[in-house]
C-alpha cells in the first residue's frame, strides 16, 4: 500500500553551506560523496552523486555499486551500478539513481577499480531524517533548503524565506485553510539540502521525487548565466517542471523560464493570478510554474500559502493510489487472458497419474517386465513433462508481449517534448535481458503486489537504464508509469499550403497517424485520417470549428488523472490556434522496453504546437 504524502522541495539560502563529506581515497582514485537524498520518498527517483577524481597518471574505470552487497533473489531489494571512465588527473561526478521501490538495502557503496573489487566500501549516511515534520498525521512528505555560499558566481542574497513562516503557513494550509478538509490528512516536511543551488544536479529524474521545487528569481537568473553546468541544471529543473512538477519562484525581477512558458496562447498571461492571490501561474507542459513577487513568506496572506498548497497537493496526489493487479489489467492489458489453464492441467494431470500408475503396472505385469518400472516411470514422468511444455507454448509461445502508450506534448518550435504514459508487459518465460530504457525516462511499477516487491532488482546505467534482473516474471503482467522529457526533437508534423491555398500536412513524427486535427492560425480546424508515417496528405476543413477551451488546463487534469494509458479524454476539442491533435498507432516517444518483444497496439495521443504555416 502506498502512504499518502505530500512531498515538498523548498529552497532557502542562509550564509553558508556545509561542507562536502571528505573524500575516501582506493590507491591514486579519490571519491567523494556530493549529494545523498534525505527522508524515504514513495514515487520519483532517488540520487547519489559522487565526484571521482583520478590522483593518478593512468586512466581508470571505476564502477560504483549500491549496496556493496547484492542481495538474494527473493527478497525485493535493489543493487544499482554505474561505470566511469576517468582520464589521468581528472575529476567527474557519476550518479546513482534509483526508484521509490524497490530500494536498496544498504548504505555501503561497492567500489571496482579496473575490474578489481575494493575490500572496503564507502559508506553513505542513511536515507532517513533531516526533515521538520509539519502537521500531525504522521504521514511524511520532503523538502530541501539549499543553503548556498559563493560558488561559482552564485552569491548570498538577502532573501527572507523563514522556515518558522513556512511551518506554520502549511501547516495553517494543511489544518483546514485550503478548503475545507480536503487535504488535512496530508503533512509535509522539510529538509535542507546540504550543497549549493549551484552544485544540483543536472539530471531531472534527480528531482522527480519532490512535488514542489522552491527557489528565488536570483538563483534562477544566476543559474542561467554563470556556467555550461548550471545552464544544464537550470535546464533539468525546467524538464522537472514539465513533466508534472510545481516550481516555485520567490522574490526579485523576471524569472528565468523558457520562451515556451509565455508564449501567447500557451499559458496564463503572468498577470492572470488566481483567486485573487499574489501569485503569477505559468502553465508549464503538465506542470506549473509559480512565481511571487514578495520574497519575505512571513508577510505573506492566509491565501498566498493556501493557494500554493493546492497546487502542490496536486501533483502529489497522482502517486497516492495503490490499485491492485487485477484493476490494473483490466484497464491497460497486455494479454487477453492471463489466468492459469486450470482445466486443461488438470486433465493433463490425471491422464499422467492415470497412466504413470494402473496403466503401467498392467502392462508391465502382462508382458512380465515389472522390473522395467525403473525406467518407466522416470520416462513418463519426462514425456509428460514435455507434453506440459509444448501445450504452454502452443498457448502462449516464447515470445513476449508488451504495450506501450502515452500522451506528449509536442513544442515543434522549441523541439522539446515531453511525454507520460504507461507501460505492461507480459512473457511466458523471464526475460534474460530485463527492461532498457533511455537515461531520461522515469520507470515506476504501478500497483500493490508488483514482482518488484519479491525479487531482488538491478539497474545499470550504461548509457542506458538497463533494469536487468527482477522486474518482470513469468506469466505475471507488469505494469510501469514512464514519463520522459526531451530536447532538441526533430519529429514533427509539417504544414504548408499550396498555391490554392489548401492545407497539406507531412507526417515526420515516426509513426503512422490515425486521426490528425489542426487549428491554424484563425483558429480554422482541419482533420485528415489515416496519414502514414512518412506521407503527405491534404486536410479537409471542419464544418465545427474551434470551441473556447483552456487548453493547459485540460492537460494539467490529464496529468493529475494518473490514467496515462487512456486517449479518450483528448479530443479535437483541445485545439487552439497553431496547434494539433494527432492519434497514432504506436508512441514513438516512449520505447517499448523489450526489443525482441510483440508490440500490442495501443493508440496515443500527440498535443502539438507549431509556428507560422509555409508556403509551398
């Protein structure tokens, strides 16, 4: 069962930064430990990073495994690894991520140095407290204050975001301030982070355990400006963001957000507040970003906090449902029928005791061999074995089966896209190979009872998230939440009109179009139907045009929904100037996880956004 909690992410700067644990050194390779989460989380990822420093004048390939011991098959654990190569004298960071569950257990960290395992581990602090504790159910969510001194270029602001104000407006929020009783079962803590905004990680599944990121304007703009690396992290906090997260910003000028953000049309106008708050609300992809003026929370109205804490509470709210194996099935299977043959074994059994018993033991005695049940019965026992064996492969076959489906938002002016969705699979046998996804896709199991919670699970990172072992048995569907954000994405739906002004539109997304519905920019509405991958084809007008409709926010319900799989809520209704509705037969923004595997198909929906039409 999955607990209720809210988890909150909340940046506040004091005038120094604790220090980084001192380094541990195995010959001339130094590591040390740059950031270690804080407070059990139950959705999103998990992150180590470690700075590897190589003293030495040889390159050296060093694997980090957590924890140094693997654990047995059987007891829902997790072992995750990542290798780095580390040029003489250099220094890199690699990271360790890892989701809500299965966690490892263990907080001592293998070290392999050019194939040759170290004796002794590194030791990380445990994954428990630092957190204040708001409200009194005894149901914990997170936060982290960063608390930044000067590195590079991100300097000490003046900045007034009192922990005693936080405290006490949440929890104001979470008595009953909000609205009622609707989310006063639900606490938050808050924890303070212990490096730099400046030292964050640049990996956005690193923050996908958090509900609502918290920082000032300042530390955005700084972010932007001081170096290639705190662009990246600037960058991984606005995928965070699109991706279904609430980021805060406090205080100062403009924040700095992507074009995209404000485009006409795209979102709320930064002056549009709501319910008459202080807050500013960009629609952000699935996200929001929030942004207020007055950097002093202490001043800030009953409203301000009530607000936010809404906002927050709805993203959290996606991951509070625990449904079982069977509703989860029902809803997005993968086979038609996953139940036992029960009858056909059964049958199967008593012809084999039938003539592994009576049937033999006559024979033999009629021929006078009795003797010969020696060898008999073993070669029996072993025909009917494979009687077993063929009868499951007739049904089912060797191969295995998967479905794979999603909603993406799909910027083609910006080529950033991001994408949710979910994810089954089925296979007669265990897959030997496990699951490969991208580096940036988020794999959640879904449900109570998953396999991941009975067998000791691996991730390695080797340029890809190779979940190797644990995560799908045989004859038992899994299912996963994925979500993934992407930049600079070239697929795309092209449009131009020809001469006589007619709409044409080319399908470069990579998959075959169902259904394709296009505003443009008068808000004119065409469709065309069937439109294969690669091909052109012309649209036809609708007599219905464009109804009104808030477009983000349409998007934001599907997200907090948490039915990904299911395309039925999107329609032509969600159309705005210079955007379009596609349904396609496979996603081609999600892989399917097992390459060798049936694709079922499973149609999903592309939300699109375009700029001026050419002209051809």
């Amino acid at each position: 069962m999955i607990p209720n909690r809210l988890t909150l992410f909340i940046v506040a700067l004091s005038l120094s930064a604790l220090p980084l644990r001192a380094g541990v050194n195995f010959g001339d390779i130094e590591i040390t430990p740059a950031a270690e989460p804080r407070e059990d989380n139950v959705h999103g990822y998990s992150e180590y990073r470690f700075l590897v420093q190589n003293k030495g004048d040889k390159p050296r390939r060093v694997t980090l495994s957590l924890p140094k011991q693997k654990s047995s098959r059987s007891d829902g654990a997790l072992t995750v690894s990542r290798s780095v190569e580390v040029t003489a004298g250099r220094m890199v960071t690699l990271s360790l991520a890892y989701p809500a569950r299965p966690s490892p257990h263990g907080n001592d960290v293998g070290v392999t140095i050019d194939g040759i395992a170290m004796s002794e581990p590194l030791t990380l602090r445990p994954v428990t407290g630092g957190g204040s504790k708001l409200g009194s159910s005894g149901r914990r969510g997170m936060a982290v204050f960063p608390t930044p001194k000067k590195v590079a270029g991100i300097g000490v602001e003046t900045f007034t975001f009192h922990t005693q104000a936080l405290e006490e407006g949440f929890f104001r929020a979470a008595a009953g301030g909000l609205g009622g009783g609707e989310i006063n079962y639900l606490d938050s803590v808050l924890v303070r982070s212990t490096v730099p905004v400046s030292a964050w990680s640049d990996n956005w599944l690193g923050y996908s355990r958090y509900d609502g990121i918290v920082v000032t304007s300042k530390d955005m703009n700084e972010l932007a400006t001081s170096s290639e690396y705190t662009r990246r992290v600037l960058r991984a906090l606005w995928r965070y963001a699109e991706t279904g997260g609430v980021l805060v910003v406090i205080g100062g000028g403009k924040p700095a957000i992507p074009r995209a953000w404000i485009r006409d049309g795209l979102s709320r106008a930064p002056n549009q507040q709501p319910n008459d708050t202080n807050w500013s609300v960009y629609a952000v992809g699935f996200g929001q970003c929030w942004y207020n003026p007055n950097p002093s929370s202490k001043d800030w109205p009953e409203v301000d906090w009530t607000a936010l804490q809404l906002a927050i509470q709805s993203s959290s709210m996606v991951w509070h449902s625990s449904r079982s194996p069977m509703d989860l099935h029902q809803s997005f299977p993968v086979v038609e029928e996953v139940s036992v043959p029960v009858v056909g074994l059964f049958i199967l059994m008593i012809l084999f005791a039938i003539a592994i018993g009576p049937v033999n033991l006559i024979v033999l005695t009629q021929i006078k061999r009795r003797l010969w049940l020696l060898w008999t019965v073993p070669a029996i026992s072993a025909v009917t074995c494979l009687l077993l064996l063929g009868y499951l492969l007739i049904a089912e076959g060797w191969t295995s089966q998967v479905r794979v489906a999603g909603i993406t938002l799909l910027d083609q002016i910006e080529e950033r896209a991001t994408t949710v969705g979910r994810a089954s699979f089925y296979s007669p046998m265990t897959p030997s190979d496990g699951l490969r996804f991208s580096e940036d896709v988020e794999v959640l199991p879904m449900g109570s009872d998953h396999c991941t919670e009975k067998n000791s699970c691996t991730i390695e990172w080797t340029g890809e998230q190779h979940l190797r072992y644990g995560w799908v048995a045989a004859r038992v569907p899994a299912h996963y939440t994925l979500r993934r954000s992407e930049t600079s994405v070239k697929a795309r739906v092209s449009l131009y009109r020809d001469p006589q002004g007619r709409l044409f539109a080319v399908n470069a997304l990579g998959a075959d179009l169902q259904s394709l519905n296009v505003a443009d920019e008068k808000g004119s509405v065409y469709s065309v139907k069937n439109l294969p991958a690669g091909q052109e084809a012309m649209l036809s007008p609708e007599e219905n045009g464009m109804e009104k409709t808030n477009w983000m926010d349409l998007i934001r319900s599907i997200y907090t929904s948490n039915d990904w799989g299911r395309v039925q809520s999107v329609t032509q209704n969600m159309l705005l100037p210079n955007t379009f509705v596609g349904v396609v037969d496979q996603t081609p923004f999600l892989e399917r996880g097992i390459k060798s595997a049936k694709v079922k198909t499973s149609p999903s929906v592309v939300l699109g956004v375009f700029g001026e039409i050419g002209v051809k």
